[in-house]
C-alpha cells in the first residue's frame, strides 16, 4: 500500500511540474505587467502544433522541433505584446478580460483553420521511450524527463530573477513600475521581453506534450483553468506560488484519483475555495 | 417617408392575414416549411462534434451522410425530390446541440435531422423533437435512456436512434465470461453518463455469467482529460488482470498510448478498450499495433466496424466511401450513411415527408444497410443489428489495424430488451 501510494505520488509529481511549466509563464505575466493573459493557454496550443508540424509531420528530430517552435510562439508573443497589450496596459482588468478572450477564439479558429479539427498524436522520440523500474513497477522515461525539467525552469527562473540584472529590473519594476523607469529602466522593452519569456514557457509546454498529449484545437482553454487555479492557489503574480501551487493541484489530482476516484474532479476546487476564504491573496500572495 | 410606413404596415396586414387563414386550414397548428412544392429539395440537417479530440466523428458523419446523398441525388431523389445537406457543430454541449436543432428546423427549414455525437446533447435535443415536429436520427450518442427513456417511456416518437446505444460496450462480459483466469477487473472510464452506464450494465452482466469475478478498481476521466497517466496508475495499484476503458477517439488514443508508456501491457492480460474498433482510434495507435507493442491484448468492439458483415453491401459501401473521402468510414459515417437511406425507405413508403407517416412507415422496418440487416425496434425505435468484437491486429491488406479473431455475439443477445429494467447511471 505504502509503495503504491508513493509511486502515485511520483505520477502526480509529473503532472505537477508539466502544470508548473504553464503557470509559471501566467504569473510571471501578472506579476510583472499586471496582465491576466487567458489568451495563455492558446500559445501553449501554438507550441503544440508548431512542434507538431515540425515533429510528427516534417519528420524533425524531437529536440530541434521543440526549440523551434519556442522561438516560433516567443515571436507570435512579441507581435501580441507590441500590438495589442501595449495599449491595455492601464485600462481596467474587463479589456484584458476581452482582449485575451477574444486571442483564444481567434487561435482556436485559426489553428482549426490550418490544422484541421482533427485530434492528431505524433509518436514518442525513441529516447525518451522506455521505463524504469521504480518500487517494483515500470515508471516511464518521459515523465522523469518531466520531472528534471520542471526542476531545472524553476532553477533557471530563481537565478534569472535573483542573480541577473534583467531580473533586477524585472523585479523593479513590478515593484513599482515608474520609480523603475524615473532611472532609466525601459519599460516597455522589458515587457516584451517578459512577455516572450512566458510565451516561450507556455509553447514549451506545449511542444513537450505533443508525443503523450492530443493536439487539437481547445487544448489550451482546457489547460488554462488549471494553470489558472494553480496561480490563485499559489497568489497571483508570484512564481514561488505558482511552483507551490502546481505542486498541490498535481499531487492532489493523482492521489484523489487513486484515493476517492467518484469525487475527485471536486477536491483542486475545494482547495481552492478554502484558500481563497481563508487567505484571499494567495498562499504566497502580497 | 409616410408612404414607406403605408407599405410597411399592408405588409404586415397581409403576413398576418396569411397566418389567419394558414392556421385555419391548418388548425391553428403552425408548421414550420411543410408547405414547399414537390419539387423543391428535401432538406436534411445534421449536427456532429467536428471540432477538438473528438472531431472525427462529426466530419465522418458528415462524410457518410454526403455519400448516400449523392448517391441518392444520382438516382433521382426520393419520390422525385433532390435532397440537400446542413452539417454543423454540436461542440458536445447540450445548449449548442439544442440551439443548432432549432435553427436547422425553423430557419433553415430542414425536413429530417441525423447526428449528435454527445449523448448529454441527445438526451436535450430529443424532447424538443415534438415542438419542431421533426424526425431525428441520431447517429452516434449511446446513452440507453434516449430510447428507453425518452421514447419507450415517455413516447417521443420522433426519435430513431441508428446506431448501437451503450448495450454494445458491455459486449466484453460476452466475449471474456469463458476466461477463468481474469478475474480481477478495473475500469477506466469516461465520468460522464456514457461511462458511468457502459461500466455498470458490464458489471452486470459480467456478474451474472460469472459471480467469481471482482471489480476491483474504478477511475474516472472527464471529457478535456490529456494526462491519463493518474487513472491509469491508479487501477493498476490494484492489479487488475483486465482493464475495461471507454474513454474515445482522441482521447482513448491517449489512454492507451500513456498506458504503453507505464507498461500497463506488460502486466494485464486483457485490455477492453470499448470503442477501440472506430477508424480514428485504430489510426491513432497504428505505429504500436505494428510494432505489437500491445502483445495481442487490446481488444475492442464499435457500433460497426468496416471489415463486418462480408456482405456486396458493405463491400460497395466501404469501397464508395474510400474512394470518395480516401479514408476508410467509422461507425458514425456508417450510421449517417444508413441513416439517409432510412429516411429514403420511409418516405418512399410513406409518400410524404410528413414527420407522424415517415415515423409509422419506419417501423418495425428492417432496412439493409452495411452494418446488415437493421430491424428498427417499434417499442424504442431502437434500430437492432449485430457488431463483433475482436482483437486489435495489423494486416497487410489496410493501410490501418482492424479488429481480428472476430466473435459474433447475436444482437438479440446482448441488446436490452423492453420492459427495461432500470440501469443506474452513476458512478
């Protein structure tokens, strides 16, 4: 019993960090900018099809096709952030709200447009294939590799945004957005970047799910609510949150699942609801 | 400015005194269309899900449905008329489902209605049929209240239902009750009606061919689930020496590939994969049928499957609709394509469109169709026709896996019979 309950908890760990790759893009975006982008989840889906199209129909190496399509969706990010966001900046949250909402219809069209509707699932690269034997039964490869990269985006994060100085500035100016640029920081350059940051972040998500996960139009609103609950869980904006949040709403879902599978759908938001009673801003919010 | 008001208000005048003496003739009942000439076409709306991990099935009955329409429309119509086709997107959601039925019928004009994947948009759209007055074929949605709810029950009539409700799922208690050695069955199911009825009428069933058997696991996926990788862990926590699953299309391509990656096949004996036999299914798990990745074990049923029966009728049928789409046909292209051909029987029998003759003329009818000889039940309008189950294998001769070793269990077997005794559809 106790090996079954850990190993669910590795399993949960897996869709944990693959949730944190998706949050940590959402609430950077807040944080920084103070934009709640829904439009998040659809660049998430761009990642998938881009490195789809390159993957599973080009016949590209996995590796290459997944780079590529992150600087493919940090591209369409930028376009997104210099076009539109710009502008919205101050207006109040219900433009973001529309402005965003109506990116997730366009992409979803778009892509149907493009791709088709049909659900496609190219194969597994050969390295990432296989098991390992973990407490007497098989654990796959793939969602290891999930788990170290999870790890490693969380690392990287902490040093970008603590050790360097587009860190500083990224933390000054969410800190407060005009003292950073009374000295000098550019402002709307450094959204940009962020932005593409985190449009990179989404895609990579995207792109990493494409040999397990089903490419179709929607995928990305699906996966939005639960980058959204992870972000409120965890506070808004903050990335520590975020890691935290992911953390809960994976373990949570694996091992309600294996522990009260007729009402599991319920208990993230269950969570969810107490956090917000007892701690509205989040359990790392300011 | 005045003169345009004239106008305007003789117009009106003349609608309402069109609608006065209509509705006498009439009545007083308002019907929607049914005033067209004999020569004008015969409308036909269909809804389908033709968008997200689910898209297959609507383009395919969308694809079935054109076929037998050209076909039709080569040979002159029905009693003369052309028929003409409105194919549109149910999204699963009940209240497109409902609103796509409205608009199809009251401002497109459609004079039948076919489709609808989701059974939840089934069970919404079927008790506004008598309000439009309209026939509704529907095509893919399983759940047994359609026909034994709403039509046995409550006498909506204007419901036909062509393809094989969830009765088929639970055609695995037929095919393994002979297998003393699996004894321990789990279920990975869609947490949906769909899922909660496929499980339990199996377990039923399973329980009275064989009250040795325990069912010792059960996880739940709703609709939008991509990382199965929980259920899958879950249940096999437990075990199992056969894993019953009904998740479809794209996302039962997930399930069983993220079971591959867990190496679930290399310790289940049997993996049940209920509407494993659907052509979008089998071409999602192609590399790995040919690679035998799934040792033999995946076996699977549908509600038609393109090599059954090997009848001239479903040899013409598989090959016209290869050579029309380049793509072999699902059971949702099958049931359209019937569907179709059904509405061509009854109003050739009945001479008129009108929604209460076609229904009567439509009973207890037997049509032959692909699938084999459909007989259309007159208690539920349930049409009643025989589907094997089979391994999942590779062969040389298609460009995708099909079921082999086929066991043919009789219709009358397994299909629920009227009265019917009520199946709990929980968790």
């Amino acid at each position: 019993m106790l090996d079954n309950l850990v190993f669910q908890g590795l399993i949960g760990l897996s869709l944990a960090m693959y949730l944190w790759l998706l949050s940590a893009g959402l609430t950077l975006v807040f944080g920084v900018a103070g934009i709640l982008n829904f439009a998040h989840g659809s660049l998430f889906m761009l990642g998938a099809y881009f490195a789809f199209t390159l993957y599973g129909k080009w016949g590209w190496a996995f590796g290459p096709s997944v780079l590529v399509s992150l600087i493919g969706v940090g591209v369409v990010g930028a376009v997104m952030e210099r076009v539109f966001f710009r502008r919205i900046y101050d207006l109040d949250l219900p433009y973001q709200l529309i402005l965003t909402f109506g990116f997730i219809l366009i992409f979803d069209d778009l892509v149907k447009m493009i791709w088709g509707g049909v659900a496609m699932i190219p194969p597994m690269p050969q390295w990432l294939d296989g098991q390992l034997v973990v407490l007497g039964r098989p654990f796959p490869v793939y969602n290891i590799f999930i788990v170290g990269l999870g790890g490693a985006v969380a690392l990287l994060l902490w040093i970008v945004l603590e050790r360097t100085w587009w860190g500083r500035t990224i933390r000054a100016s969410a800190y407060d957005r005009e003292m950073a640029s009374a000295i000098g920081v550019d402002i709307p350059r450094l959204f940009t970047s962020v932005f593409v940051f985190a449009a990179m972040l989404a895609a990579l998500g995207g792109a990493l799910g494409t040999p397990v996960r089903v490419v179709a139009p929607g995928i990305g609103t699906a996966m939005i609510i639960q980058a959204f609950v992870i972000t409120v869980i965890g506070g808004l904006g903050n990335l520590k949150g975020a890691f935290v949040g992911a953390l809960i709403v994976g373990v949570l879902t694996a091992y309600g699942i294996l522990l009260f599978p007729v009402f599991e759908l319920f208990i993230i938001f269950v969570v969810m609801a107490l956090v917000l009673m007892v701690k509205p801003e989040g359990l790392f919010g300011r | 400015m005045g003169r345009k008001i004239t106008r305007r208000a003789m117009i009106k005048g003349a609608i309402a005194g069109g609608v006065i003496v209509g509705s006498g003739l009439r009545g007083f009942k308002i019907t929607y269309g049914k005033t067209k000439s004999p020569k004008e076409p015969i409308k036909i709306g269909g809804q389908g899900a033709t968008s997200g991990a689910h898209a297959d099935y609507g383009w395919q009955m969308m694809a079935g449905a054109t076929l037998a329409i050209e076909q039709i429309n080569a040979k002159g119509g029905i009693l003369g008329r052309k028929l003409e086709l409105k194919f549109m997107d149910e999204e699963l959601k009940p209240a497109t489902a409902v609103k796509n039925a409205r608009y199809l019928v009251t401002d497109w004009g459609a004079d039948f209605l076919f489709g609808v994947d989701s059974s939840g948009s089934a069970m919404a759209v079927g008790p506004v049929l008598p309000e439009l007055d309209r026939l509704c074929f529907f095509c893919h949605a399983a759940t047994h209240r359609l026909t034994e709810e709403l039509v046995a029950e409550k006498g909506i009539k204007q419901i036909f239902r062509m393809v094989a409700p969830v009765y088929q799922d639970a055609l695995a208690a037929w095919v393994f009750k002979d297998n003393p050695e699996i004894k321990r069955w789990a279920g990975i199911n869609c947490d949906y009606e769909y899922g909660y009825v496929a499980w339990n009428l199996f377990k039923q069933n399973m329980k009275k061919f064989r009250p040795d058997v325990e069912f010792v696991a059960a996880a739940w996926a709703p609709f939008w689930t991509m990382d199965f990788s929980s259920h899958i862990s879950a249940v096999m926590a437990e075990k199992p020496d056969a894993i019953f699953a009904t998740p479809w299309a794209g996302e039962g391509v997930m399930l069983l590939r993220q079971a591959l990656l867990l190496g679930v096949f290399e310790k289940v004996q049997v993996w049940w994969q209920a509407m494993g036999g659907s052509v979008d299914l089998l071409e999602g798990i192609s590399r790995e049928v040919s690679a035998d990745k799934f040792h033999g074990k995946l076996w699977a049923t549908a509600r038609y499957i393109h090599n059954y029966p090997d009848t001239p009728e479903n040899k013409a049928f598989v090959e016209a609709f290869r050579k029309r789409w380049g793509k072999l046909p699902n059971y949702s292209a099958e049931a359209s394509y019937s569907a179709i051909y059904a509405i061509k029987a009854g109003v050739e029998k009945a001479k008129t469109t009108e929604t209460a003759k076609v229904a009567a003329a439509l009973e207890d009818m037997e049509l032959n169709t692909p699938a084999g000889v459909r007989f259309i039940r007159k208690a539920d309008h349930q049409a009643i026709y025989t589907v094997p189950a089979g391994r999942v294998v590779a062969k040389p001769e298609y460009p995708i896996p099909v079921l082999g070793d086929l066991k043919v269990v009789p219709a009358k077997e397994y299909f629920r019979n009227p009265p019917f005794e009520p199946v709990a559809a929980t968790k």
